[in-house]
C-alpha cells in the first residue's frame, strides 16, 4: 500500500511539474509578446506589462518566468541560423567594421551563449535594452541637418539587421536612452528599467562620459565618478537581468578644429583620447562584454574626405549633424559597426556550439555573488548593491509643493527633446519658479539593505543578504535636477537641499555648472524611517535665474570600510583633493 500511494504521489507531482513549467514558458510568451506595443505606457508609477516593480515593492522578488525554460537548439539549428546571419550584407566595407571590433573569446562571454540559443531558435522573443546619451536616444529636430535624424538612431539600424538576420524571431527594443545624460543618474536609478528577462543590454556612455565642458579629464582613473559608475551600472544591470548578454558601444566626438599657419589653414581633430573607451572596455572586458568602437572603426578615414567618400559614400560633413550627432546617413554607418562587433561576437560563439563558457565557470568559483568577479573600481566597491530611487514618473508621489504662492511650483514634462518616443527622453519633475519656492520630499532612508539584496536575487545562488546588510550600513541621499542643455544657465536658479525633520545631513548647494550635462546633488543622510527633505530655490546672483526643476530622489547604500588598494587610495585621495573636477557634490 505505502508503494501504490508513493507511486501516485509521483505520478502527481510529475504531472503538476510539467504543468507548471509549460504554463510558465506560455505566459512568459505572451508578456514578451505585448512588451513592444505597451512599453511606452509602463515606466515607474505606471500599470502594465513593463512596470517598473520599484525596490520595496519586491523588486525582483521571483526569477523571471522565460528564464525557467532555456532555448535548447540543435546543433544543425545553430549552425543555420549562423549561415543565415552570415550572409547579411553590410552597407559599410568590412575593414572599416573590423577596426571597431573589440571582441572576447567565446569561453570569456558573459551570457552569449544564452543569447545565441535564442536566436537560433525559431518563434522565439528576444528583449534588446539600450542605455546612452542623446546618440542613442536621437529623435532631436535641431535646424535642418536635424530633420533626417527623426527617423532615429544607430538602435534602429542594429535593429533591421537583426531581423534580416533571425527572421523567426520576435524582437522587442526598449530604448531606455537620455538625451544630455551620462552613466552616474543611469548608475543611480535608470538601470532598474531593464526587463528581468533582458536578453542582450547595450551601454552607450562614452561620448558624455569623459571630458567635460571646460576640458578637464574625468575618465582617467577608475577612482573618477564617471568611471565608477559604469561599473556600478554593469554590475546592477547583472544583478536585475543575470542572465542578459552584455556590450559596450563606445561613440566619439569626430569634431574638428580649423588653425591657421600663416598663409595656410590646417585642421586638427579631436584628440584620439578624448574619450573613456580605455577604462570603460576595460570594465566591459572584466565582465565579459564585447565593445564596439566608433572611434577606432572611424578616426582613419572620417577626417580624409577622398578616403571618407571612398570607403563611406559620403564625407564627415554629409554625415554628420554636427561634431557629436551623425543624421541618418551617419547612423546608418554606425549601426554596421554595432552590428558587425554582434555579428562577430555570435559567430564566435555559435562556432563554438553556444557551449557554457569554461573560462567564466572555472572564475565563478571565487567570485562574489550572482557570479560577479571583485570590482575593479573602489568607488564602485563602496556602493556595490541595489539603490532605491524614485525618478521621473514614480517621482510625483513621493513629493509636494511647499511655497508660499501658488502656481510658482508644479509638476509637469520638459518640452526638451519632445519628439524623442522613448519614455525615458521625457524630462519629467517638479518645475519650480521663484526665489523661496519650495519642495518637500518624504523617503524611508533607513531602508533594509539586506531587503535590497533579496529582491535582487533572481538566480538560485550564494548571494548572502546578511553580509550585504552588515556592509552597506551607510547611505546618501541623491537629487537629480535639470541643468545644462535641457536648463539653460541664463534661466537656472540655484537650491539649498537640506534635512528638516527625522534625518540629518550636510546642507548641500545646487546650482548651474559648466562641467555637466546631468544634474544630481547626494549627500551622506542619516538612517530614518520617516526622512523628510527641502529643495529651496534661490536667485543666482550671477545671471538673475529662478527657475529650478527636480526630477527624482534616491538612497544608495554605501561603505567606507570597502577594501581599497594603496594605488585605488592614491588615486581616490587626488580625486578628494582636486574637489571641484567632480561632475556634481558627492561626499
């Protein structure tokens, strides 16, 4: 009898197994399905199929349910899809592709091989993640070399190769990209817009993230915020979507600068390294992420009109909207270069029959959790866990208007880059217009990072919620503001945050800086369930601006006891020293 019942109760179990997962693989179908028609409608604080779960609303609280069911192709189903890719043409010859290509060997790939599966597996739905600057988002109508560029970016043309490509395979894209923006707000609060599922992410935050307006070098050292947070992003992105195959996309600046030597008139580019490709295909490469260089695959030939027309059909002046932003010839051109380094990447690895790559496995012995190596940077080491942020739409109800006349502060979308589709273009916040106009915010500052960890956790492995407790104890306080291209410093005031009830922290001035494009102030905060915060606009003495915007507010844990290298101490100890190259006020 005890055999028969034992038996059954097998018999059940297998059937409630099978049940579940195929149940699991449908829904997870259907939801992939819709995302593309409905993701514009499901950002932070919105319903629907792409809602942001925001941190203490169980952020990754479950594995995502596609993710239960692996692509398993054959080898005969790898090999065509392979052949197939392979023989899509590209526009732009093969040389000028080749010198962009910064590619790993495929045992070194972080999650290629996942990607490659799907690919080859015909009826299949692939989710395609951007984040970048204005490069990436595009949509900018600025004068008449603008008007081409409506039709979109580089993202766009990546796109229609992929699906010559993979014709049987569904793709949804969604571009979480940011017009005058670089990775440290994306690092803060952006990266939580990736799907869970996210099959491949491609960062963009090279043209932004190195020199800044007054050129002082922000990309030279990994002790610099800029490079700080490109790996904090990878590393949050990993955590949220473990099983995304990620690529650097590092653009370039092709200006140009006319001098004259006496008769005669010359001129220089840009310098071969103004930009953060260096340091950012370093921490891609440590995380086991192809890059795709725009600058190497370009900086030949851009600057020789004969060879440009030769070899790109047009010179840097057709192809170009100005020095930072091709029009849609040029990002044509640049969307053969992404393509090429992920063409050239999943050959590599469905060559290699989309096998586990052996080199990661051996690593992820002794690697930290979610299988991630130690951070190369040590400003990342300190803040190496999720953050909580309320930014742009989920913004709204965590804030009120605190001034004394009305009408002077209201919530509403920055008519800034308007005709950008994507739902992260739109500048929403707080517009506030007034010397003595005020916004009040209340947060939970004393948030459990051991919480934060658990939410994050969507694989089943030796993550340990405790220790990341015990670690982080600290936090800051972040605020993110419109300033530079989408607030003019002629109308900016400046803005006093300071803690006024439960929590302290230093007072910290905002105002105008010629060195960014992306407003944020942070501030170490004490821990308090019931924070209550003040954004104070005041008149710049300067040019007589009283307009001040906020659109978001975040708490990222940190420590100072993170192990640190007596070179990451020198360096860190400079960046303290020189103070004022620092892209906004961080402690």
């Amino acid at each position: 009898m005890k055999h028969l019942v034992k038996a059954t109760y097998l018999r059940l179990l297998l059937v409630l197994l099978l049940a579940w997962h195929l149940g699991g693989s449908i829904v997870a179908a259907a939801t992939a399905h819709h995302w593309s028609a409905q993701h514009t409608n499901n950002w932070p604080g919105q319903a629907g199929t792409g809602k942001l779960l925001h941190l203490q609303d169980g952020l990754q609280a479950h594995r995502p349910a596609r993710h239960l069911h692996q692509a398993t192709p054959s080898a005969n189903s790898l090999q065509q899809a392979l052949q197939r890719m392979m023989a899509v043409p590209f526009a732009t010859p093969r040389p000028v592709l080749a010198l962009g290509y910064q590619g790993l060997e495929p045992d070194t790939l972080r999650n290629w091989h996942h990607l490659a599966r799907t690919l080859a597996t015909p009826g299949a739905n692939v989710t395609i993640v951007t984040f970048g600057g204005s490069l990436t988002a595009e949509y900018i109508e600025y004068g008449e070399a603008w008007r081409s560029s409506l039709q979109g970016s580089w993202v766009e043309a990546l796109l229609a190769w992929l699906k010559a490509s993979f014709p049987g395979v569904s793709f949804n894209v969604v571009n979480a990209s940011h017009g005058a923006s670089d990775v440290i707000v994306a690092s803060t609060c952006w990266y939580q817009y990736a799907p869970q599922d996210a099959d491949l992410v491609l960062v963009e935050y090279s043209l932004n993230g190195c020199l800044d307006f007054g050129g002082i070098p922000l990309c030279s050292s990994t002790a610099l915020l800029r490079v700080a947070h490109y790996e904090s992003f990878y590393r949050r992105l990993l955590r949220r979507a473990p099983r995304a195959a990620l690529m650097s996309v590092a653009a370039f600046a092709f200006a140009a600068e006319t001098k004259v030597q006496g008769a005669a008139s010359v001129t220089v580019p840009n310098a071969f390294r103004s930009t953060d490709q260096e340091l950012h295909g370093m921490i891609a490469r440590h995380y086991g992420a192809p890059m795709a260089s725009i600058r190497d695959s370009l900086y030949g030939v851009i600057y020789n009109d004969a060879a440009s027309q030769q070899l790109l059909g047009a010179t840097r002046a057709a192809l170009m909207a100005d020095p930072w932003h091709p029009n849609a010839a040029g990002f044509r051109v640049w969307g053969d270069i992404v393509a090429y380094t992920v063409r050239q990447t999943l050959a590599a690895v469905m060559a290699n029959g989309a096998a586990e790559p052996a080199a990661l496995a051996a690593a992820a012995a002794t690697a930290v959790e979610y299988g991630l190596p130690l951070p190369v940077s040590p400003v990342a080491a300190q803040q190496d866990t999720h953050t909580w942020c309320r930014e742009g739409s989920s913004f709204q109800a965590v804030a009120s208007c605190a001034g004394r006349l009305r009408g002077r502060c209201v919530w509403r979308t920055s008519d800034f880059n308007a005709r950008c589709p994507h739902d992260n273009c739109r500048l929403r916040g707080y517009f506030m217009k007034g010397a003595g106009q005020a916004l009040q915010i209340s947060l939970d500052t004393s948030l459990d990072t051991s919480l934060l960890a658990a939410a994050s956790n969507s694989t089943d492995g030796s993550n340990s919620a405790s220790s990341t407790a015990a670690q982080f104890e600290r936090r800051y306080l972040a605020v993110t503001y419109l300033q530079g291209s989408s607030m003019p410093a002629s109308k900016m005031g400046a803005a006093t945050l300071a803690c006024i009830r439960s929590c302290r922290c230093k007072t910290v001035q905002m105002e105008w800086r010629v060195d960014t494009n992306t407003g944020i102030a942070a501030t170490e905060v004490s821990l308090h369930p019931s924070c209550l915060v003040s954004i104070t606009v005041a008149a710049n003495t300067t040019t007589g601006g009283d307009e001040f915007a906020v659109t978001g507010v975040a708490v990222v844990p940190f420590s100072k006891a993170a192990q640190v290298s007596w070179i990451d101490a020198v360096d860190m100890a400079a960046v303290s020293a020189a103070g004022g190259q620092l892209p906004y006020s961080w402690p």
